[in-house]
C-alpha cells in the first residue's frame, strides 16, 4: 500500500460512507474519485477541520504519531502514549488521518505540518542541527565521542543515536554540573524554547563555562536563533521518562454532580418552558397592534427592550433571549414597509393554534440551532459599538456546537442531577479541546443560563424535554414535557379595584380574551390584570360588545362581578361608536351636532383642519388613524368606519409581515449528509475510480481508433440494462449533436423509451444518453491499469 488513496481502495463502501459522514468537507463537492479523495483528505484545510473534531485522546495519539517514526505500529504507539491507544487509533483511521495495511500505522503528512510542537515537545535534534554550521555540528558529535565524517546531515543522524540511547543519556546527565539539569526542566514539558543570550556562540567541552554552554556544547540544546536555544525531542521524551504526556487521558473526566432529584427538575423545567412560552405570546400579541421600530441599521433599540421587559416584568436579558428565540423560529420579524415595524410573521399564526408543549419545542429547537447568541445583547463589538438584540452580528457559528456539547454533558449525568460548572466544562473541553480559550467558556456559562431559562434544564440539570430536544425530535421532547406543564385554569378572581387575578395559567382562549381586554399588571404564580379605559376600548376596537365582555367575565369569575368593572365596560362601551371616523381623507360624523361643534372648538383638533359638511358631518384633511388617535387624546371614543357605514373591526393579528423564512444560519461546518446522498456518493466515487484506472478488455472486431466496436442495438440494449442491474460501468461510443463521436465512460441506472440514464464520469453527473446515438458498446476491465 503506496499511499492514502489506495488505502481508500481497499476499503468497504460502509467505511468510506464514516469517512464522508464524519469528515463533511469532503463532499464539497464530491471528488471524481478516490485518488482525488484522498489528496482532499490529506489537505491542510481539511485536516484542520477533522482536527477540530477531535476529543482529547484522539489528538494526544497524533501528537505521539508526530514524535515516532514512520511507519510504526499500535504498540509502540500505545507505549510512547502511556495508554492503550486501539480506540483513538481506530477512529484516526476511520476519518483517515492515519492510514498503513498489515498493523503498519502511518500519520498523514498534512497533520504533521499542522502540529509543530506536539505536547509541547522540540523537533528531532537532527532537523535543528540542519540550521547549525557544520562546524558547530562536527563540535557536538565529537563531544559524543562520534568521529566526524565531514557530512553534516551523517553527523547530525549519528548524534541522534546517542540522544536516543537512554543509557549513554543517562550517564552523560549524571555528570551535568550544577544547574544543567534545573535548565532542562523548566523545557522538559514546553514550550520547549527558552531564552539564551548569543546562542550560537562557538564553545566545546573544554571551553563550556556556564551549564547552559555545557548543555549547548553537547547538543542537549540546539541554538535557534541568536537569543533562542530549542530542547530537542530526543530529550525532551528522555525528561519525561518516554512518554509525550504527562497524563495520558483515555476516557472523560468524571463529572461532579448535585443531586436534585427527577420529579423536582422536571417539574422546574415544565414551569420554566410554560412561562418562556406564555411570554412569547404575551409580546407578540403586544406587537401585533403596536411594534416597536425597526433601527436604522436593524435590531431594537435599547428601549424599546426595556419596554419589552417591563411589559413581561423580567430582566431585560431574559426579555433579549425571548426575542432571539422567538426571530430565529421564524415568528417574528420587520414589517418590510416603509416605516419598518417589529411585528409577528404568518407563522405566529400558525404557532397559536399548537399545544403548548409543541410550542415550546419550536422554540427551544429554534434556539438550540441558531448561531445568534442573545447573551451578547449590551455588550460592544471590537469597534465599540453597542449589539442590539434582533441586531447583526450576534452569529457567532460555533454556538449550536457548544449548547449541544454543554446539554451533551448535562445527559451523561444521571437523571436528576446537576453537573457542577467546573466539571462541565473540563468534560466539554476533553471532547473538544482545539475549540478552546475565553470565547468558549463565555459561550458555555451563557448556552446553561439561557438553558435554564428557556425549560430545556430544570434546577441545572437536564428536563424530560430537553433530552428528546437534543436528539433532534421536537415532538418527542413535546411529548416528554407535557406531564410536566401547570395544568390550565378557567377561573377569575375579580376585584373591586378594577384587577383581576389569575391563580394559575389560563386556559388559550380564555387567555386572549382577558389579554385583550386588560392589560397584565404583574406576573409570579398569578397573573394580575388590570381593566383600564383603554384596554376595554380595545376589545371593543376588536369585536367585542359590552354584552360579551359582561358575560365573559360573570361566565369565568368565581365571584359575583364588581359593580365598578360593570360600570367601566358599560361607560366605555356607550361612548364607543358615538363619534365615526371614515375617508375622505377622513371624515368625522356623529349623530349629536353639539358632539361635533365641540370638537371643532377644541384647539387640539387644529391640526386635523376639520370643516363641516353638514350638522352631523366633518371633513377632515388628516388621514383616518391620526384622526381617530387625536380624537382619542381629547377624551373622545371614535371607531373606524368604512364606505359602507359599518363599524370596522380591528383584530390584533392584523398587523404582520409577509410570509418569509426563518433567519439564515452562519454554517461553521458543512452539515452531515443523509444516508441516501452519502451512499450516492460512494457509488460515484467508485464508479469514478474504476473509469480512472479501468483497462479496456481487448475487442475481437475491428473499430474506430479510440471507440468501442460497433454493435447492434439489440445487443448495446441488453449490455446496457445487465449493467444498469449488476451495477458495472461500461464504455461506449457515442455521437453528440454535433456529429461527432466521442469515448464516455458511463454507469447505466435505467433503460426505458429509447434513452439510458446514467452516471457520466466524463462531466460527473447523471446524464440522458440517446440508445440510436451509441454507435459502440464494451465493458470495462476490473483491474486497475
């Protein structure tokens, strides 16, 4: 076996299906075959991608790899490394980043460009002593008792031997002087490059007066530069008695957990997701009749989120993850008119109609999978710029990677338990150690609060939700929190200072009804409604009658209804209509002449310049909303009117966007393909590499230099439907549109009406090919050329 590729030959189809399913990248787009699979392979780029994708183990046997000749085999590797290294080495193989047949293990060349100091260890004494005079070279092998040859490069091979002998290492260190040794270790685990002033200076054994001279004069550290002296590997293994790690770690780090018990997490996750889902709608109800602008360069202004929050009584992060989540499952977004509103999408509608539990797993998957980070909302990007939530740049793409590894480690805890957030993190960073630094923690104590927040987790640990949600099944993860969410009410606590108090959920319809005709005064355990003008003029703006609202409330309230909301529907409800407001541009017509001439004597109808038509009817220059709203200020209850004299209704939901998609998602890596694409393309990868390397069987028919023989076209039929069945490529010659003929290669999928489709390896794609054009057919060898 020669290189990558041919062990990619050798290979099963399942095997290259796990190499495509866990290295992506490699499919973008697929390679015409598998030599040119496994240059991809072996590239920088993707070997930085797969390298990403490593837990602990994996990238501690590479650094081993780094550090032993080629080629080597499992034991030594398991040697070198401290731990039996089968496992990692199968995984390496399986992404083929190590490679070799017959126990040979072989590290791909591109990792070794890629891991210049593996566990912190210096390169091979021979690869430093290359940048040394030869002078300086010849010094050293003298000081090994090697006699120089007067080749640097054999000097240089020949004091490795002695560096890799731990005998003679060993008795050379026993007589370092004072000091020495002290140097050594403070190199031994890296960096192993260490500060020394004029380092290349020419000194020997006899001249050496200081212990770093004395180890320079022995090649125990190579000069790098002219202040820099590099520990070579030879010794840097021999200080760490043979093996690269210190502390080789074969499994995850146990997790330190708090015990909260099931029922109690379950049952705190249910509270926590019903809330998040009531809050939701809650605002977008609010939205749908009066959202708050768009900004200028997008997002939502820094008060317009404090509003938000006030309104359902949280902080204003908790108020920005709500949003966030609520944006990236596609239910709200900009208007898209001229002055751009924030406003609920078609899909909210839809949302609506859904039990609660379903709700919430749209949500929280949406929020799972978004790269936009609400924890981000408040603080300033690099140019100082404060981030608004619904604002750009709050993607940041390695986030769903980091909510799913920290969920991921909160599930291999036992049911009802908290992992403490130390532990966490050191179990996330052994699965994923490159993707490290203060970003990831950041991201990590931010995916666990909003976790909380949201119902995913319950008292730090993981809900019955949240463990269907992270496999990927919404429904399941509905289905899981549903036992869990409060149970419902139907009931009012109406008082006589005009509130209401919920003493539970409310069930929906009854939920809309009351939101829409009071406006939510407190949240907690109850809900407190407060009945306003305003708010019962809304219903009323809505459809609803005074006998409506009446018999809502006696049909819900536990108590007889209070004599002052009685009182406050009815009085609103007898002003509203009086006065109707239609087009012309407006119109303003009340069937009491008196309502209307005070109205025109009231300054702050000025700006509306109303002239009167007739004794019930005024003329307004103002369009029909700025008339109802200042009719409205001066203390007056219009309704809208239309052509017809009917009042016009106004629902809540009338305000929304035109139907649009979810936010796109900033990919970091290319998504994992299914197992139909996946196996579409190991069959073409195979058909590719046996058009690359096929030999043409010899043909008893003479024929045109370069094409098949001809044949009849019963025969190229019967040769094209056993291929398409056996699954064989075949060669045919064949004549374009243009008349001439041509060589393909192709692998037939179906004959029927006349025409083949088959893959074509000449333009690697699936083509239609006219039976009546194939002028020749013939088989293509099994064997390679």
């Amino acid at each position: 076996m020669r290189s990558l590729a041919d062990d990619l030959r050798a290979r099963d189809d399942a095997a290259l299906a796990q190499l495509l399913r866990t290295r992506p990248d490699l499919l973008g787009p697929v390679p015409p075959d598998l030599g040119a699979l496994g240059a991809r392979a072996a590239g920088g780029p993707s070997i930085a991608r797969a390298l990403d994708r490593l837990d602990l183990p994996g990238l501690q046997v590479i650094d081993v790899l780094c550090t032993l000749p080629e080629p080597t085999d499992e034991q030594a590797v398991s040697e070198r490394w401290g731990a039996d290294a089968s496992g990692p080495l199968t995984t390496l193989r399986a992404q083929a980043l190590v490679w070799g047949a017959d126990g040979e293990v072989r590290l791909v060349r591109g990792a070794r460009d890629l891991v210049r100091e593996p566990a912190g260890l210096g390169p091979p004494v021979a690869t430093l002593l290359a940048a040394v005079a030869p002078s300086a070279v010849a010094r050293i092998a003298i000081a090994w008792s090697v006699k120089p040859s007067g080749d640097p490069v054999t000097d240089a091979h020949a004091i490795a031997e002695r560096l890799s002998d731990r005998a003679a290492l060993d008795a050379v260190l026993a007589e370092a002087p004072k000091g020495a040794r002290d140097a050594l270790a403070r190199l031994a685990w890296g960096p192993p490059t260490g500060a020394v002033p004029d380092a290349r200076r020419d000194v020997d054994v006899e001249t050496a007066k200081t212990p770093v001279e004395w180890l320079l004069a022995r090649g125990l550290l190579v000069p790098a530069s002219i202040g820099t002296a590099v520990l070579p590997l030879e010794v840097g293994l021999h200080l760490r008695g043979g093996h690269v790690h210190q502390a080789p770690s074969p499994v995850p780090p146990p997790l330190a957990t708090v015990e909260r018990g099931a029922e109690s997490v379950a049952g705190a996750a249910g509270q926590t997701a019903f809330d998040a889902v009531r809050r939701v709608e809650d605002l977008l109800e609010a939205w749908s009749i009066d959202g708050p602008p768009v900004l200028r360069g997008g997002g939502l202004g820094v008060r317009e989120l404090k509003r938000a929050a006030g309104q359902l009584d949280v902080e204003e992060p908790v108020a920005a993850l709500l949003l966030e989540s609520a944006y990236a499952a596609g239910l709200l977004g900009p208007s898209g008119d001229l002055d751009e509103l924030w406003v609920p999408t078609p899909a909210y509608d839809v949302w609506l109609e859904l039990p609660v539990a379903r709700r919430w797993a749209v949500l929280a998957g949406a929020w799972l999978l978004t790269t936009r980070v609400a924890g981000l909302v408040g603080t300033r990007d690099d140019r100082d710029r404060p981030l608004n939530a619904l604002g750009g740049d709050l993607d940041r793409p390695v986030a769903p990677e980091l909510r799913a590894a920290a969920l991921t480690a909160l599930g291999e805890a036992p049911a009802g338990s908290a992992v403490e957030e130390a532990s966490l993190f050191e179990r996330v960073a052994w699965h994923r150690p490159r993707r490290g630094g203060r970003l990831r923690d950041e991201l990590l104590r931010g995916a666990l609060a909003e976790a909380e927040l949201l119902g995913v987790t319950g008292r730090g640990a993981l809900g019955p939700g949240g463990r269907a949600l992270l496999a990927g099944d919404e429904d399941a993860a509905a289905e899981a929190l549903e036992p869990y969410l409060p149970r419902p009410v139907e009931e009012l606590l109406l008082q006589a200072d005009l509130t209401a108090v919920a003493p539970g959920p409310l069930v929906t319809e009854l939920a809309r009804e009351v939101a829409l005709a009071a406006d939510v005064e407190s949240t907690g355990g109850a809900t407190v409604y407060r009945f306003t003008p305003a708010s019962v003029r809304r219903a009323l703006d809505a459809g609803r009658s005074a006998d409506d609202l009446h018999a809502l409330l006696a049909r819900h309230s536990r108590t007889p209804v209070p004599q002052p909301l009685t009182y406050l529907i009815d009085d609103v409800a007898r002003r509203h209509g009086l006065v109707r407001v239609g087009t012309a541009s407006a119109y303003v017509r009340c069937d009491d002449p008196a309502v209307l001439s005070e109205v025109l004597a009231d300054r702050r109808a000025g700006q509306l310049r109303l002239r009167r038509l007739a004794p019930t009817v005024l003329a307004a220059q103002a369009p029909v909303d700025v008339v109802l709203e200042r009719l409205r200020a001066m203390g007056l209850a219009p309704a809208a009117e239309s052509p017809d004299g009917d009042v016009l209704v106004r629902r809540p939901d009338a305000r929304r966007t035109p139907p649009r998609p979810r936010p796109p998602r900033l990919v970091f890596e290319p998504p994992t393909a299914s197992p139909a694409t996946l196996s579409a393309a190991v069959r073409a990868l195979r058909a590719g590499d046996r058009a690359a390397t096929a030999v043409r069987r010899s043909v008893q028919l003479p024929a045109a230099a370069g094409l098949p023989p001809r044949s009849p076209v019963a025969e190229v039929v019967a040769a094209l439907r056993r291929a398409a069945v056996e699954g064989f490529p075949v060669v045919i010659g064949y004549v374009n549109a243009e008349g001439t003929p041509t060589e393909r290669v192709i692998e037939p999928m179906s004959v029927e009406g006349g025409y083949v489709s088959a893959f074509d390896h000449l333009r690697d794609e699936v083509r239609t090919f006219a039976i009546a054009r194939i002028m020749g057919i013939a088989a293509v060898a099994d064997e390679p050329a």
